[in-house]
C-alpha cells in the first residue's frame, strides 16, 4: 500500500533484486491484492489469473459483501485466530485445487465443461435427478421452504448429467465449473491428486472375480508387495482394464479368469476363497461422509430480471469415491437478494456519476434513476425495523434533496457510501450470519439421505463402468480412420461452455490411448503449450493460429456461427491489454463478453462461438489440415446438438 498511497506508483508487477521475487498487483475496488512467486514456476500471466480466479472465488463465497471493502475484511481476517486460519486454509486448498486441476484436466486447462458421453446412461440420471432429487425434495413437507433448483451428477472432473426445475433459471458455465472446482477440493480425485505430487492413497479394491489380483497400494509407499512377499515395481503393473461383473449364475469357477502372481496357484480350500473375498469386501472404500452445506452466490433470473450473486445453498452429497452428487436450493429470502442487488446497483451508478462530476444540485434531482431509485429505497426502508439504515437514508436524501442546503458533490459521494455500506451491512445479516454452517435453515439430514441413497440404488450397476469411462471418455481410435495424421484435439462450444476432447490421462494407475510413456507426456506437453499460447494470441486479436513445432502441426481456430451451423463473417476480435482480465471464464468470463460484442452486429440471430485445437503430424500438407479441421468441427457440432443435459 505505501507504493500506491505515498509513491503513487501505478506498476501491476515487478521483481525483486537478482529476481529472486516476482510480485503481481491488483486492485479490486478498494482491495489490494498481491500475488508472490519464489519458486520460477510461474510467471506473471500465471500470478494474474490465479490473482482474478481467488477474487471470483471470493465472490462466489461471499457474494454482494466483496462490493464493500470494509465489510469483506472483516469476512477474510476475523478477529478470532482459529477462524482466521480455517478461513485462508479453506481458500488456499481451493487455489492449489485450481492448480492442480488446471495442470491434470483439459477441461479446466480451457476453463469449460467436460460431459461424460454416454447418451442412454445420462437419460436415465437425468430422469432420476428430476424424480428422486428435485421432485423428490420440492414435494417434502420438511424442506423448511428451501426450493431444489439444479442438482447434477459429476464423475471425478466430468459432468455426468444436469437438471433444473421449471422455476430455475440456467446456471452460467463459469459458475457450473466453479461448482466442479469446490467438489474437486472436497473430494479430490485420487488420479490427479496422485499426478499432484500427493501422498498415494490406498488403490480401490474391485471384487477378486473381475480383475487380475494386484497388490495394493499401501499409503506412503512407492512399492506394492505381492502376495508370497515379492517386492514388484510398481510402475510395471500391468495395465487395468474394466470388465463388467458377471451376472448371477454366472460366477467365475476357476483360475481361468484369474492371474496369479509368482506362478503360485490357486487355493484349493473353498474357505479360503471365502476368506479372500470378505477382506476384498472390507478393503473396498464406502461412500465419503458428506460435507456440510455451504452457502454459494450464483448469477440468476428472477422474475425475468438478471440478478449476480443470487444466494444458493449447495450439498455435495458424495455417491462413491469419485463419484458426487451435486444440490442447489434457494431460500424464501431470495426475493430480498434481488431488492439489495437493485438498489446496490442505482447507488453504484449514482456515485460513478457523482465522481466524474456529471450530477449535482438540482441537475441530480430532475435525473430519471434518481427518482426510481428513491422511491424503491422509500419502500425498501419503510419495511425496515433497523433504525441505522432509516437514518443514514434519511442523511441521504436531506443532502440529494434539499432545495435550501444541498450537499456538494463530496459530501453526497460520502453519504451515497453510507447508504451503500448499510445495504450489503443487510446482505450480510441475511445471507452470510445466517448461512447454513453457521446455524441457518438447511435441508434436514434425513432428506439428503433419502436423495443421497435413491441416487445410489440408481447407479449401483454402473459406478465401476463409470470410473472407467471418465478416464477414456472420447478415444482417438474412432477419429483416425476419417482424420488420418490427427493426433489430438479439443473442441469447445463457448456458448454452452462444453468441449469435447480425446482422453490423455497418463497416472500411474489409469492411461489413455497413448499409454503411460513419454509418447503421452510429450502430446500431452504438446497441447497444453498450444493452450496458453493461443491464448496470448487471442487477447491480441488473432482468431487463427497454425505453425510446425518439431514433428507436430498445432493449430487453432475460433470462429462464429448461427444455431443453423452457417459460419458467420469473422471479424477483428478487441485486443487487450497485457494487464487485462485474461482469456477464460473464471477470471472474467472473456466468451460471454466476446459473444456479446459480436452479436451487436448480428441482432436478428444467435450467435454462438466455437474453438479447435488440434495437432497433426507434419507430414500432413496444410490445405489437407485446415480441410480437416473444417470437417472435424462440423462432425463435433453435430454431435454436441444431442441434447444430453
């Protein structure tokens, strides 16, 4: 701060002597915030975006409360100690989350949604969130007037299915990758923890009828034992497969199905069998205890009117490791969310004007929002028992008003923040002191185990198949006939804020198609060099981008179209500033304001945004490439109109 109040220094970044520190500086509103690397493992982009993705966690935690810079300290440091550290823990776990996710995940390399693609399977959750979830709860005499909104299904990072009720407004894609972001941090998944450098945790024991037996993974140790006491690598285990469980009747009857390590054999006494299988029973893990709800703020509609930061209760009832249920309900109390944004909103405007010297005295009067706005904050009060807010509006309007002693334009600035401080003073009574972790209504505990158990009974035969899936969600092996010298892609709808992309996970425990070796770690290398560098292109206007890299083509298009699919005349993108928001949807939704500036020229249609990124071997002639892509694209938009959600 002593640089920005007594320096006047406007730098946003700067490294220490020898470059041993380098510092990245922000202001939100009246909010410093500071960004330190010591490591070299990021630079400056790096520590921007980690910077604008905290302050949109915050607002998602704290909503209409970050608007005031007093009140949100008071949020971030407590006076009590304890709380202070669980608080700056619980935000800490969430960036390294974001981190990590963002190194392992392609869908949060390119900040959007990854469906899990299984149309039949994803019909039937859907039917069962609508029935069992949302009707389910709407329908219960004890939710205590909480109402179900949305509820979702997520695989490890990748939706699984969604549903909202009637009454529900549609849930931006920023917030629904927020939401994965906070299971994510709740429940980690165990591959991209262990991809994280994390503690291995013990390996999920499947029935001894369905898998090969393998030693287990023992917390801390980098070595599996086998089970007449060999020592075995544990990076030259084979590599697991998913085989369905036989139906009954159909038991396994002899080592034909099995492999048995050391060439021991099999044991002969049925009771030892008996004896195995109860252990693999007790060794496979239960679902994790649930979390406590959490209060959330969410973009909205209510009524047809756009409303940020809308309060949300969320339960993130876990099914299975790696499996979670996803509830979000909104209080009685929504309405008056919705009143404060409104009037926070006039007063936000009012002060804008006040600083650039647009509005004083009698001018201030006459104006159109000023009369709307002092009849919605007349009513607004009037319904008020508080005796502070009466009186700081009643300051208010004795200096806007007055026609013998009206105010200057500093004193209104002063008593126009007042006003402000007072209305998210009420915000944070209403939807923070009385959140559900602190004592506030919330669903009762047997209702989120009724829906926490239909949904298990729903899923009980798929789980296995869909842990599997979700780490060979697309293959390439269904691409390569029609695309030869495609090696890679991603596509994403930056409208829904879905993408579509072969699978490249490479832990040690689950790989995709390129297997575990340094093929998969090069392609993989490979694209997420592709990712931020067209990012830095796009924030400096260029929609198109091809070039060779060694043995590789990496390309990437962004283009428009209509809902017919006609692609739409490409226009010069707005290039911004090194310091800007950048490229993505979590620091500042970059697409939506995209889509929007591009649709001015475009009213009488949808306009909806695509990308591509994708690598090619360079034995593949460019016109053969760009054709390619073309196809590609049109294969993958088609594909993405199935309405799975």
């Amino acid at each position: 701060m002593t640089m920005l109040e007594k320096l006047s220094d406007t730098y946003t970044c700067f490294s220490t002597e020898n470059g041993s520190y380098l510092y990245v500086l922000h202001l939100f509103g009246e909010c410093l915030f500071i960004a330190i690397s010591g490591d070299h493992t990021q630079g400056e982009g790096d520590l921007r975006q980690q910077l604008r993705v905290l302050k949109y966690l915050f607002e998602v935690h704290f909503g209409l409360v970050t608007v005031d810079g007093q009140l949100i300290r008071k949020e971030l440091r407590p006076p009590d100690l304890e709380q202070r550290v669980q608080v700056w823990e619980h935000f800490q776990s969430l960036l390294w989350t974001y981190s990590r996710l963002q190194e392992q995940e392609q869908c949060f390399a390119v900040e959007a949604v990854e469906r899990l693609i299984h149309p039949q399977l994803c019909e039937l959750c859907i039917e069962a969130l609508e029935q069992h979830v949302i009707q389910a709860v709407n329908s219960s005499p004890a939710r205590a007037g909480e109402e179900a909104l949305h509820a979702f299904l997520v695989v490890h990072s990748k939706l699984l299915a969604f549903y909202s009720s009637h009454s529900a407004s549609s849930l931006r894609p920023a917030d629904l990758l927020a939401l994965i972001l906070l299971v994510q941090d709740l429940y980690p998944s165990e591959s991209t923890a262990e991809d994280g450098n994390t503690q291995p945790s013990p390996r999920r024991s499947w029935n001894s009828q369905n898998i090969p037996l393998q030693p287990a993974w023992s917390p801390g140790s980098g070595r599996a034992r086998s089970s007449a006491g060999t020592e075995t690598d544990s990076f030259s285990l084979p590599e697991e497969y998913f085989t369905p469980a036989p139906s009954p009747g159909e038991q396994s009857s002899g080592s034909g199905s099995t492999v048995w390590l050391d060439g021991g054999t099999p044991p002969s006494d049925a009771s030892l069998v008996q004896i195995a299988e109860d252990t693999l029973q007790t060794l496979i893990p239960g679902s994790p205890a649930a979390a406590s709800p959490q209060r959330i703020f969410l973009d909205a509609s209510v009524k047809e009117t756009y409303c940020p930061m809308m309060p949300h209760t969320m339960y993130c009832l876990p099914l299975w490791p790696g499996i979670n249920m996803v509830l979000l309900t909104k209080s009685p109390s929504t309405s008056l969310a919705l009143v404060l944004y409104q009037l926070l909103d006039g007063f936000s405007l009012l002060e804008k004007k006040l600083k650039e010297g647009q509005e004083a005295g009698s001018s201030l009067r006459s104006h159109p929002l000023m009369g709307d706005l002092r009849q919605r904050m007349d009513k607004f009060v009037k319904n008020r028992r508080g005796q502070e807010i009466q009186s700081t509006w009643l300051e208010f309007k004795t200096k806007a008003f007055s026609r013998t002693e009206p105010g200057s334009s500093l004193e209104l600035l002063q008593a126009c923040g007042k006003v402000k401080r007072q209305l998210c003073t009420i915000y944070r009574l209403s939807f923070l002191t009385t959140a559900p972790g602190r004592g506030g209504p919330q669903l009762p505990q047997h209702l989120q185990d009724q829906v926490q158990t239909l949904m298990q009974e729903k899923l009980m035969d798929w789980k296995d198949f869909l842990l599997v899936k979700s780490r060979r969600n697309v293959t390439m092996v269904s691409y390569l006939e029609d695309f030869p010298g495609l090696v890679h892609f991603i596509y994403v709808d930056r409208t829904t804020g879905q993408m579509v992309a072969p699978s490249l996970s490479s832990s040690e425990r689950t790989s995709s198609e390129l297997g575990k070796g340094p093929l998969a770690a090069f392609v993989k290398t490979k694209v997420w060099s592709l990712i931020r560098l067209a990012r830095r292109y796009l924030q400096k206007g260029y929609t198109t981008l091809l070039f060779q890299d060694g043995d590789l083509y990496c390309s990437y298009f962004l283009w428009f179209q209509n809902e017919t699919g006609y692609k739409l005349q490409i226009i010069e993108v707005p290039v911004l500033s090194d310091d800007s928001a950048p490229v993505g949807i979590l620091g500042g939704d970059y697409y939506r304001k995209l889509l929007r500036y591009y649709s001015k020229g475009h009213p009488a249609e949808t306009v909806r945004c695509h990308e591509l990124l994708a690598l090619h071997l360079s034995v593949i002639p460019t016109d053969v490439l760009v054709q390619q892509a073309g196809e590609l694209a049109r294969r993958l938009w088609e594909a993405s109109r199935v309405p799975l959600l």
